[in-house]
C-alpha cells in the first residue's frame, strides 16, 4: 500500500531483472515497470514479466506493466579505422553508405536523413556530444562543418534537430516486438520517434485495443502537433534525454511544464522521465539538484515518475526507487503539490459523470474524506477522479484485473480487482471494507461513487458520502 500519489516506473535490465530485485523494487515503492524493447532477449523479458505478474499476485496489489518499443535508430556507418577525429571547424563530407576507408568522409547509411537536409541545418552524433553543422550540397553528398572537436566513433545515434524525416515510427523490429509485448499481456505500449498524429494513429490500428498506448514525446515535432497526439493517446511522456538531444538545454524544462499542463487540461497521464536520479548509477545518493527535479515533477502534477539507468544498469536500484519515494512524500506534504489547479477549458462538454467526480473532489477537500471509493467497470470513473486531483487516495474497485492494472499507473488510484456490487447496501458495506483494508479507521469519511443500475459500463450517476463502520452495531 503506498502513502503517495504520484506513481514510480522502473526500467529493467541486467541490475534489476532477477525475481529477488524485482520483488525489492516492488517493496520499495515500484507501481510501473518498464520493459525496454532496445534490450534483452525476448525469452529473458518474459521470465521478467512472469515474475512481475508473480508479485501480483503475492501482494494482490495491480502493477503496470509496458513494453517501450526501440523505434527507428538513426546511426552513422562504419569507419575502417572504427573512428574518425573532427577537428573544430574543419570541413567533412557526409555520403550515403555503410562504411568508408575514405580520409575525411562520414558514411550514413539512411538516404532519406540525407534528403532532409539543407544548409545551416545541424547533425549531432552520439547523444549530441559531438555537432556538425551543413554548409552545402554537391551532388550527391553534403559538406558540414565540425562545431564541437572529438571522437566519432563508428555506428554512433544521429539527430537532426528541427527536421521532420519521412520515417515510420514503427520499424519491422518493432513490429515484431509489439506482438511479443503483446502476447505477454502488458498494459501499454510505449512508442518512440513520434513525429505526427499519424504515427500513433499507426501504432493503434496495429494493436487494435489489445493494450494502452503510451506516446514518448521526445522530438520537436511531436511537441508542434501535442493536442492532436494527447487525443489520440492513453498517457503521455517527457522523454527529456532526447528532448535534450534534439533542443537547447534551456528549452527542456519549458517545455515539460507545457506538455505537463497539457496533458492535464486535457486528462490524460503524463509521465516525466530521463535523468530524474541520474548520479545515483553509481552514487548512493543524489544531488540536491536531482531531488528538486523530481520534486518539481510532482509539483507541475504528473501522474508518475520514471527511472531509467539509475533502475535499469545502476549499483542501487532498490536505493532508488526509496528516494525517490521520500522525495514525493516530502513533496507532497506541500498543499499546492500535485497540480490541483487545472487551466478551464471552454471546449470540454461536461456529462453526468464529470459533475459527479468533480462535486467528490470538492467534498473531499471540505469534508476532509480519507478516501474515494469508486466502483467503475471501465475504468473511467476512476480516470475522472484522477484528472480532478481530490485530497484523498481514489480505491479503485473494478471486476477486470486489465482495467486494474492500467489504472495502477494514474496519479492518487489505488486499484482493486473486486466482484461487481448489486445493491445500495452492499455498495456501502464493501466501500467500508476496502477503505479499511487500505489502512482508514472507524469514524473516519469516505466517499463513494457509482453508477446504478449498477454493473453497467459508462453510467456514473450516484455519489455517497459515509463514514467507516457506519453500518457496524
């Protein structure tokens, strides 16, 4: 049972994979995990996956699980020598190929990069440590000039910042990952290289509902088109580490507050990951720096946070997800964490079930409600409570152990796997159990919501206010 509402992802890798570290992270607050489709083997990725679902059921509490698809990599050729030194600005000429013994010249096996390009364009190779700037084309081939000095080293990743590339999303690799993730049964797919509407729009006709979509938000571009992309997807991401590859250092953190705010305008997960704890790979501890970026993370209200390396291939794992779990405790102490203020939006056309979660919200800050008790079958009454930030945890009670488990992943929802109720009385009598067994005691109020006739989908209509053991004696 966790204490927070922001939720924490772990990535796993080689530091975190066996059964025994994934049950630590679990113990140390882990609600998500991340498995990353650019690693691992297929086989090894599904003994993780079957340890995860093992936990489960242990704890009996829903975990989140999604699978991050690799996407396209675009990535220079090779050198004979296995590098070439650039030397600060010295002139090189980049030519369509897989590989070169040629003084001077960078092979780029990706046409389509090339024919992106124009003039005062920018490439950056290797996680932008090193940038070359276009000066002109000659033919064929494209002439930069080098702006940073070092080592490029063969098959390193590039990025084009600022350039939108005629590129699927999806790759036939992941293609075939997307099946695998999906046959395992995970919760959502993460997709990377998103450019436009139209590569979500892809993505979904291939996973046909099987599973939720989660959109990365790691290039300019996909920033330009953010309100269409929100729409077409379950949660959204601040990829930042490629956000920061591909824009200055000093636009990053605008535009996670933008696309933070967005996403709850529009009532849809978000996700700030990349970098969040990154010294402690090695370190036992973070900086102070890293502690207010998570920090300010929980503040802008997002749903959940990610480790990525710190998880993945760090000395600490359990360490961590620990920290970061104090972090968001000591955070959400403050009253104005959580992004409770929501931007109004003219467009929204509330419904029946929107007044309902936003008159609970109300009435748990009022009444001080130590809980909210929603009995939904799809999910959605407990995604509207969610979006409306109420002052107390949201005890999701749902029939579908998949709703559950996507339902681990947004921010205060506490999710259950309970049978439908039939009547009033048994409405209240199970909120008064689930509100105990999630620590609340006699006396204490709750809320409750649901919709009657009940066991129908999508008909929230009734909210109750209660007070544990009101039916005791």
């Amino acid at each position: 049972m966790r204490d927070r509402f922001c939720k924490i992802v772990a990535t796993i890798g080689p530091a975190s994979a066996s059964p025994s570290m994934l049950r630590l992270l679990f113990n140390a607050g882990v609600d998500i995990y991340r498995l990353n489709m650019s690693h691992g083997e297929h086989e090894k990725l599904a003994a993780v996956a079957q340890a995860i679902r093992e936990i489960e059921a242990e704890s009996d509490s829903p975990l989140a699980v999604f699978a991050d698809l690799q996407g396209p990599k675009i990535r220079a050729g090779a050198f004979s020598g296995g590098s070439i030194k650039l030397k600060y600005g010295a002139e090189y000429k980049v030519l369509f190929a897989a590989e070169t013994d040629e003084e001077n010249v960078i092979p780029v096996p990706h046409q389509e990069l090339l024919d992106a390009l124009a003039p005062e364009d920018i490439l950056k190779f290797d996680d932008g440590k090193l940038q070359v700037t276009v000066t002109q084309r000659t033919g064929d081939a494209i002439m930069v000039r080098a702006d940073t000095p070092g080592d490029l080293k063969s098959r390193k990743g590039i990025n084009a910042p600022g350039r939108t590339l005629p590129i699927s999303a999806l790759t036939d690799k992941d293609k075939q990952d997307l099946e695998f993730a999906l046959g395992l049964g995970v919760d959502y797919i993460a997709l990377s290289f998103i450019q436009k509407p139209a590569d979500v729009e892809e993505a979904k006709d291939l996973i046909k509902g099987r599973a939720g979509i989660i959109s990365k938000i790691e290039k300019p571009a996909a920033v330009d088109h953010l309100d269409e992309i929100i729409a077409l997807s379950d949660v959204i991401m601040v990829a930042r580490g490629d956000l920061g590859v591909e824009c200055a250092p000093e636009e990053v953190p605008l535009m996670q507050r933008r696309i933070v705010r967005t996403c709850r305008r529009a009532g849809k997960p978000v996700i700030v990951a990349t970098h969040m704890l990154e010294s402690m790979i090695e370190s036992i501890a973070p900086t102070r720096a890293e502690a207010s970026d998570v920090s300010t993370a929980v503040y802008q209200g997002a749903d959940a946070v990610m480790l990525s390396a710190e998880t993945a291939v760090g000395r600490h794992p359990p360490t961590a997800v620990a920290i970061m779990d104090r972090i968001i405790m000591a955070t959400e102490r403050d009253e104005e964490s959580g992004g409770y203020q929501i931007d109004s939006n003219d467009n929204v056309i509330y419904t029946t079930a929107d007044a309902i979660t936003l008159s609970a919200r109300r009435i748990a800050e009022v009444l001080d409600c130590k809980f909210a008790v929603a009995y939904t079958k799809t999910g959605s009454t407990a995604r509207r409570l969610s979006r409306d930030r109420p002052h107390c945890p949201v005890i999701a009670a749902t029939p579908d152990e998949t709703v559950a488990r996507q339902l681990a992943l947004f921010w205060g929802v506490r999710p259950v796997v309970t049978e439908d109720i039939s009547h009033f009385h048994e409405m209240i009598e199970k909120a008064d159990y689930l509100a105990k067994n999630h620590g609340g005691a006699d006396g204490e109020r709750i809320i409750i919501t649901a919709g009657y006739p009940f066991g129908r989908p999508g008909k929230t209509n009734t909210l109750k206010i209660s007070r544990i053991g009101a039916l005791e004696g």
